[in-house]
C-alpha cells in the first residue's frame, strides 16, 4: 500500500511522502500561498443529510487576486489514486473572496444550499473518509506529478492516506469540515486547521462579504461574474440523417447577448433558434443544428458566447457524423484502423454474443485475406440474437489490453443497434501456426488438432493456452540467448491461441474439465470453432483468444499414469517437490490443533511467514495428496524440497503420515545436519531402512550463498554399493525486486537472480561437492533437487562442464521434451538428476511422472471461495513441480563365490576346560581362477544361542571370519578354526559361505 503521509514541518506548503521520495524540496509545489480549501460537506448524496448535494468552498486568504483559469478540484477515495478532476473556470478570486464548488442535486439529500452557486462539479464525494485537493493543472493528477501540483489538500476521516501532516476529522451526514479563522487559518495540519461544524451550516460564495484576512487586501468590493455555458461534450448523428442539440448561456450580473461559431464550422453545420438574453441572468440559447448532408467524419464545433460588460466564454461540441462502411474497410489492411476514435455505422451477421458484448461479421467480405471480416461490439447485447443480421453505429475504436503489445480493433458507444434480417456466415479455417490478427473478429475453425499448452488459469478465469504440439522453454533446450532459443522464443511467440470461455468472470462450474475431473497439458482438441477475440490472458500479457460457439471436442492424448515408469535396478531415488508442506498455517494454527503458532525466517517468528495452507482443511487435502504421490512414487531415497524449516518436525510428520498408509517403519527421516538456512522452507531426505543404511551424518553448507542450504547424506545398499545423494533448492527466478547487475533479467530467457544461482551452483562444484566425497570416501554422487534453472542454463552447464553428467537428458529427452515444471503455456525441466562419472555408469534409468506440472491448478487443495471445487484425494497436483524418479543399479562391493569351492568342516569338539566348542573348516578354490580377496567365510543360518568368537563381523545377522590370506590361488586350500560359545550345548549348525569382497 502506497503511504503518502505529510511531515510535521512547521509553516511551509503541503509536504507528502511522494515529494519526499522525488527528492522535491516544499518549494517545489507550484502553487499559490493564498488559496485554500475552506469548507468541505460529504454528505449530499446520503439518506438524513442536511444538504441536497455536496459542495467544496475555496477561499482567498491572501492579499492579491488569484486566477482560477488552468487550477482544478481533484477527488481520490480515501486510499485510493486519484479518480476525479475538475476544471475551474476562467474566474479571478478576490483578497478575502470565497468561491462555491456544488455537486448536483441528489434525490437521497436534505435541504438545498441555496444560490448563487459559483461552478457546478458532478462531483459525490465519500461521507466519511476521502482525499480532496486543489491542483493548479486540469488534468488528473499521478503519482508522478501530484507533489508539483498540489495546491492545498485536506484528507479526512480515518482512512485517509494522503493529508498535510494529519488527517482531518470525520465529518458525517449532517456536519462540515470548515477551515479555523473563517478560511484564513494554514498550518498545513489537517487535523488542527478544520474542525467538525454541527450543524452543517450554509456554504459561502461568491457574493458572500469578503472576509480579507489580517494583512491581506481590502474589499473591492462586487465583482464581475463569469459567464456560464451550457453545451454537451459531444454530439453524435448518422450521414443522411442529421440532428442537434441545445445551447445556452447566463451570467448572473450581465445580459448574454451573443452567439456564433467561433471555429470549426463547416456547411450544414450552422447555430439556429438563436435568442438572447433579455436581462441580467436570463438565459440565451441557441440550437446546433448538423444537416444530413454533412460528410462523415469528426468536427470539434468551437461556440462562443458574449455579454454587455465584454466577458466572452466558449464550449467546444465534439461533433461526430457516422457514415456507413463495410466492417473489412473499418478493419483495413494495416495493424490500426484509419477510422479511430470516429463515429461510424456498419451491419453484419451477429455470430456471438460473449459476457462483455457481441461479434458481427460482414456475411460477404471483401475476398481480401489481408483484412478482416468481423469485428468486436463492446457493450449491452440486449435485443440482438445469434443469427440476426443488425446496423449499428457506435465509436470506432483501438482497444489495447493491459499488457499487451497491439491493440484490437472494436466499436463502443453505440447510439444505434437496429435489427434488419437474419443472416449466416461461413466458418474460416485457420491452419495453426499463422498470424491471427488478420482473422481478429471472425468466426473461425482451426483445422490443425491443438495441444493443451497451460491450464493455471482455468479455474479463475475458464481460460486453456492451446498451440500446435507441446511448446518448450527456449533454454530448456538451448544455450540462453543463442540464436537457436532466440528463434525458438519467436516460433512460441506465434504458436499460441487461449480457450476462452466467453464469460469474462470467474466461472461457477470449471469448464472443459474431463470425465475424470481434469484436463491436463498434452490434451488435444480438434476443429475448435468459435470467434477469434483478443484480450489479457491470466498470468499477465495478452493473446488471441477462441470464445466458442460450438462445444470443443477434446481427447485425453497424455494419459494420467498411477505411478511413474522407470527401468529397473537396485536402488530408486527420487527428488519430490511437495509445495510448501508447512505443519504451521497461515491462521497461525498447526497440524496439533494448536493456535497462536508461526513460522520462522530468519529472526522472526511468525504466522505471516508461513506458506501453504491456510488452516486444517486445507492441509489434510495437501497432505493426503503428497502421501498418494510418495507411495505412487515407492522410491528408496527422497530429496524433499519446500517442506517447513522447523527442525525435523514437519518431515517427521510427513514420514508417519506416509508410514501409516504403506506400512510402520517403511520409512525414516535422515536426520537434519547442523545448517537448514534461513528461509522459511527448506530441503529434507526421507528413505527405506530395508533398502538402504546411513553411512555418517548428513552434510549442508550454511554458506551465506545459500538461504535455503544444500544437504547430502551417504547410503550404502544391500549389496554394499555405495552412493551419495546431494539435495538442492535454487535462488528462485520471480520476485525480482532488488535484483540487478548479473542478477538483473538480461533477456536471455533465464529470468533474475541467474548470478546468485550461478554463485551457488559455483559454490557446490568447488566447495561442498568435494567434501562430500572426501566425507564418504566415495565419488558416486547424484545431484538432485529444484535448481531454479532450465537444462541448458548457466548453472546446470557449469556443473555439467564439472563432470556431472545431466541424466534427464541421456535417458528422458530421447523419448520426447523433458519438463517438470509448465509456466506461460511453456514447458521445461527445473528439476534435475545429475550424476558424477563413477555414478552415471550405474544409472539404470530416469523419469519424470507427470502427475503434477500437467494438471490444473484448479484441482489442488486450495479451498476457494467462490466456484466449483473438484479436489479428489488423489497424487494428481500434490506439487507443481513433477517428481524425477532415477534407477540405479549400484555396482555390488563384494560376491558370493561359494559356487568356485568345496568347503569342508570337521565336527564341533568341546574343550572341558574352557567349555568351548571348536571345529576346522577347510576351503578349497576348485575353479582355474585366482580367488581375490579379501576373503570372508559367513557361517549362514548359526544356530540361535550360539556365537562365534572372533567373528569379523556381522552381514545380514549372519557372523562372518575374515580369511588371512587376502586370495587363494586354484586348487590351493585354506584352513580355519571356528571356535563357538555355546552355554546351552545345542547342536552347532550353519550353511558355510565364502564372499569375495567388502561389506
């Protein structure tokens, strides 16, 4: 919210916050020192007011006359920009003179305030909290030039924003605010320079007894009064028929006794019924009158009017004359009309009529490709019908959308809708990609089946981007800024059309919506026919858009998987976005039930900091979503990325949640290492105890790089392979207030802050990737994670270039584009599996399960306030981000070579002395190959209540004895005593088996 709050300067001119920030000294108001805002009444409108309408009274507390020709009253709501301006007239104000500003007589108002009335403002002002200022231009005041043009502000009641240095009162429907000292008191202090008058009393004008302030001039006693006119702002009238409009003028102290054309006049324009004023305040009119015959086109008409004491004043009637043209020589050839901001008269077939107007459409056009034959009616729809063929006049105009780059050619107040027969039009087919401006307007069918692009916006707004296959992020596939994603930019800048829904508001029932209760990216539809419109599209920007007239007939061409696919090996890994899991919501309440809770970043600890849901509801539905996802996903190790910074307690939680639905004890939390960061969401791993061990603690680097620091946890498997997965979460690309130099958006495609993932992806290569493989004493590394960058940006090729090879596109890219992530109607991979040398030799496969980036935002677990809610307790949108799933077929560190041995034993002989039992095992290599060692003998299947002294260790609970001789050549043999502790003398027995190798 902008604050333009004033200081607590003393004397001086009004001083607010937007001079502060221009660097303006008070100096800087180009304004006059003596006129002054002296009374304000808000409440004319309202039921119980005292008065019929609102008035503004100034006043010159100076000592010299003050013009008000070029000054203007200007009006804001009271935290809102300025949204009202008023021109004063070519009036001069005496030293102590007032000046009487009323809004027009409400039906809803008290008494009325009496003449004269100085000048006449439409004005309705709000009755108890608003922002009113005199400004010395005419035109609406900006941010930018509100601070030069102000003059004297008064902000009232208690949500103003902008007021010299505190707020007035609040005034109601029966008081005023009136300025101390009869209007001569200026402190610049709203709150001390008026106070509440109760009752309201009569306002001050004109003819009032001047009040000249102490040292200011002395009575001039009456003064001249101006002329005032009466003219409409424009007149509207149709080639061949003609039409006028009424004039007149009064001054209240002399006779107006002239009227005439000043400028502007043509044939058949001309003033008739002229009579003049007969007295002092009567009223002179005059008729303008526009004969049939005048030509098309616009003529501002300049009517001046004089009196007897030589004061002369004028209106300017904006005089517009519709011929009639055909729809495509309105359109034209060129990107604008010829005929903006013109009044003309048209007729064509209405093909449909949408939430905010209608289409028309000339039924024959002109053959002309480069043309267009249809156009947009903004505006009521009411009385025309599909079907019907209509004449109608209006303004030609160009309508630009917020955002966009071109605007779209329409017509808008309409003086004119006649229906004169019924009409067809035939469709268009438009063979995707081309140029749709040249159909802008028309109904049309795209012949070319299009492919579903992006669906964020469909619950909001009933919108689908739609585009000839499945558009890819330029750098997702090329070298940011190359000629190569350059070209590709242009080629999905003209490879784009939105699927409109024709409503224009938040739709009650989502539309298009499958069977099954979505419609994902990778869904087609095919001979999609409607009207070709154009306008601002969800997400920012604008684009053509289909409002349909015939239902669209989709497929289901990207088939929902239950679970993703990958090729098979020993150990799964899988890096899972899951959207800001936070056990802490934003109602400041937690997943225990307990309130006045809040989350951490930083220092601070609060519930504005928490993401995610907003409260219980809403985190039982996400949560019920990532658990499905997680056990659809059944992978041994889980990096978790944006899950909530409070210790281990939100992945704990996550952990028994997905426990209590695959089974107790699938799964384990990897402990936290010592730095998690400082924003609020962090990274976290999740994995099998079955499948995989820790080896050590996990590792992260706390380097001030990193707010949300990378973590690394060795695990060894089965077969005593061993590998480290290293977990990350990039410096986000939005948000990029602040960002500049190499974190400034250059363009390139890759978005802000690319320097600060640079610096870190930098920091990992040189830093922390080392120690990982020092700690583990192992270099099979992969690195996962949401690196905030697309496959061929500059922080993924610096690791590339480092030795890690990019997996997604060794085993993804082959069977199509790889993406994890879709934004804009464009798709690409921010999600990456990158593997050392050692490793990627052992990397059996990878996907990405498009259970999440090709659903609609519209089917999370938001509760929405409005609208249709399809949430299903599905893995479908748990996250936006796709999970990357990598099999690895981690190379075995030892082998059971019993198979290449005879392996004899002699039978257990107790020693009465020491009551142990010992017995000779003899091994025997019977291959023709060396046996390379070490060699360990594992006694398989010991009988319980027996040990074995000595043992080496333990493999799967079985004890095993390292042989001394670390080979065995063929043919020799190896001997070995196996002594046992064996208090209940049981029978000793196990299945003896000899491995090659390390455990």
């Amino acid at each position: 919210m902008n604050m333009h709050v004033a200081t607590n300067t003393p004397a001086g001119r009004l001083t607010i916050l937007a001079a502060l920030l221009a660097g303006l000294s008070t100096s800087a108001f180009a304004a006059s020192p003596d006129l002054v805002i002296s009374q304000i009444f808000t409440g004319g409108a309202s039921g119980g007011s005292a008065y019929n309408r609102d008035f503004i009274e100034l006043f010159n507390r100076g000592s010299v006359t003050v013009a008000l020709k070029g000054k203007s009253l200007q009006y804001a709501a009271a935290d809102k920009t300025w949204s009202g301006a008023n021109a004063l007239p070519d009036v001069v104000v005496q030293p102590g003179q007032y000046f009487l500003v009323a809004g027009n007589v409400q039906a809803a108002g008290g008494a009325d305030i009496g003449t004269p009335i100085d000048h006449n403002w439409a004005m309705s002002l709000q009755a108890t909290s608003a922002k009113v200022a005199l400004a010395n231009q005419t035109a609406l005041m900006t941010a930018a030039t509100e601070a030069a043009a102000t003059i004297d502000m008064v902000g009232y009641g208690p949500s103003a924003t902008q007021y010299e240095t505190a707020r007035a009162p609040t005034p109601s429907v029966t008081t005023a605010l009136q300025r101390a000292g009869n209007g001569c008191t200026d402190t610049d202090n709203n709150s001390t320079d008026f106070a509440v008058v109760n009752p309201a009393p009569i306002p001050r004008n004109s003819k009032t007894a001047f009040n000249v302030c102490s040292g200011g001039g002395t009575d001039p006693g009456p003064q001249p009064q101006a002329i005032v006119t009466s003219c409409p702002a424009s007149l509207q009238a149709e080639q061949g028929v003609g039409t006028s409009a009424a004039l007149s003028a009064r001054d209240s102290d002399s006779i107006v006794n002239s009227i005439a054309i000043e400028s502007g006049a043509v044939p058949g324009i001309r003033l008739e019924n002229v009579v003049l004023a007969g007295s002092a305040g009567a009223d002179a009119t005059a008729t303008l009158r526009v004969d049939a015959s005048v030509a098309a086109g616009n003529y501002p008409i300049k009517i001046a009017f004089g009196n007897n004491d030589t004061q002369s004043a004028s209106c300017t009637v904006a005089v517009r004359v519709a011929g009639q043209l055909t729809i495509p020589q309105i359109q034209g050839p060129d990107a604008k009309t010829a005929y903006n901001n013109s009044v003309q008269t048209t007729q064509g077939v209405v093909t449909a009529i949408v939430g905010s107007g209608f289409f028309l459409q000339d039924p024959s056009g002109d053959g002309n490709p480069a043309t267009s034959d249809g156009i947009f009616v903004f505006g009521s729809s009411a009385g025309v019908a599909a079907g019907d063929l209509v004449r109608i006049t209006g303004t030609v105009t160009e309508y630009t959308p917020t955002g966009a780059t071109r605007s779209y050619t329409e017509f808008k107040d309409l003086t004119a809708v006649n229906k004169v027969g019924t009409g067809t039009v035939a469709l268009t087919n438009v063979d995707m990609p081309t140029d749709l401006a040249r159909f802008e307007g028309m109904l049309v069918r795209f012949t070319t089946p299009l492919t579903v692009n992006g669906n964020a916006y469909l619950g909001e707004r009933g919108e689908l981007t739609l585009s000839v296959g499945r558009r890819e992020i330029p750098t997702n596939r090329y070298v940011p800024g190359s000629p190569e994603a350059r070209a590709l930019a242009a080629a999905n800048a003209a490879n784009i059309v939105v699927l409109d829904d024709g409503i224009f508001t938040t739709p009650a029932t989502i539309p298009y919506l499958f069977a099954d209760g979505t419609v994902r990216s990778g869904d087609t539809v095919d001979d999609l026919t409607g009207v070709l419109d154009f306008g601002a599209m969800g997400g920012g920007g604008a684009a053509f858009k289909l409002q349909p007239t015939e239902t669209p007939r989709f497929s289901r061409t990207n088939e929902r998987l239950p679970a993703p696919i990958v090729a098979s090996g020993n150990v799964r890994v899988a890096s899972a976005n899951v959207l800001n899991f936070f056990t802490t919501f934003t109602n400041g309440n937690d997943a225990w039930g307990r309130t006045g809770q809040g989350c951490k970043i930083g220092s601070t600890t609060n519930k504005s900091n928490c993401r995610g849901a907003d409260n219980m509801d809403e985190f039982v539905r996400q949560r019920d979503k990532i658990v499905r996802s997680l056990q659809a996903v059944n992978a041994d190790v889980v990096g978790l990325m944006e899950i909530q910074n409070n210790d281990d307690i939100a992945v704990s939680y996550l952990v028994e949640q997905l426990n209590a639905v695959v089974g107790a004890g699938t799964y384990a939390v990897v402990p936290k290492p010592a730095a998690t960061g400082t924003d609020a969401i962090r990274v976290a791993m999740i994995y099998k105890p079955k499948s995989v061990s820790l080896v050590g603690g996990a590792l992260s680097d706390g380097d001030s790089v990193n707010n949300r620091p990378p973590i690394a946890q060795t695990f060894k498997a089965a077969n005593g392979g061993k590998f480290s997965l290293v977990v990350n979460h990039l410096k986000s690309k939005g948000g990029c207030g602040g960002a500049n130099g190499a974190n400034a958006d250059s363009g390139d495609g890759q978005g802000c802050w690319n320097g600060d993932r640079v610096e870190q992806a930098t920091r990992l290569r040189d830093y922390f990737l080392p120690q990982v493989k020092a700690a583990a004493n192992d270099s099979d590394v992969l690195i996962v994670g949401d690196m905030n960058a697309y496959g061929m940006e500059d922080p993924i090729r610096l690791l590339n270039a480092a030795g890690y090879e990019n997996q997604i596109e060794r085993f993804v890219r082959p069977g199509g584009t790889p993406y994890s992530y879709v934004f804009g109607g464009e798709s690409g991979y921010l999600d990456h599996a990158l593997a050392s040398t050692s490793l990627a030799a052992q990397v059996a496969g990878v996907t990405e399960w498009h259970n999440n980036a090709d659903e609609p935002e519209a089917i999370d677990y938001n509760i929405e306030t409005s609208g249709q809610d399809p949430y299903q307790a599905n893995p479908y949108r748990a996250s936006d981000h796709d999970p990357v799933v990598v099999s690895l077929n981690l190379a075995p560190t030892f082998a059971d070579v019993t198979a290449s041995t005879t392996i004899t034993r002699t039978a257990p002989v107790m020693n009465r002395l020491t009551g142990k039992y010992s017995a000779t095992v003899k091994i025997t290599n019977t291959s023709g190959a060396a046996l390379t060692g070490p060699l360990h003998l594992v006694l398989q299947g010991l009988t319980a209540g027996v040990t074995l002294d000595g043992q080496s260790g333990d493999r799967n609970g079985s004890p095993y004895l390292t042989l001394p001789s670390a080979t065995l050549a063929p043919g020799a043999s190896v001997s070995v005593t196996t002594t046992f502790t064996n208090p209940s003398r049981l029978g000793i027995g196990y299945t003896p088996a000899l491995f090659s190798g390390t455990f």
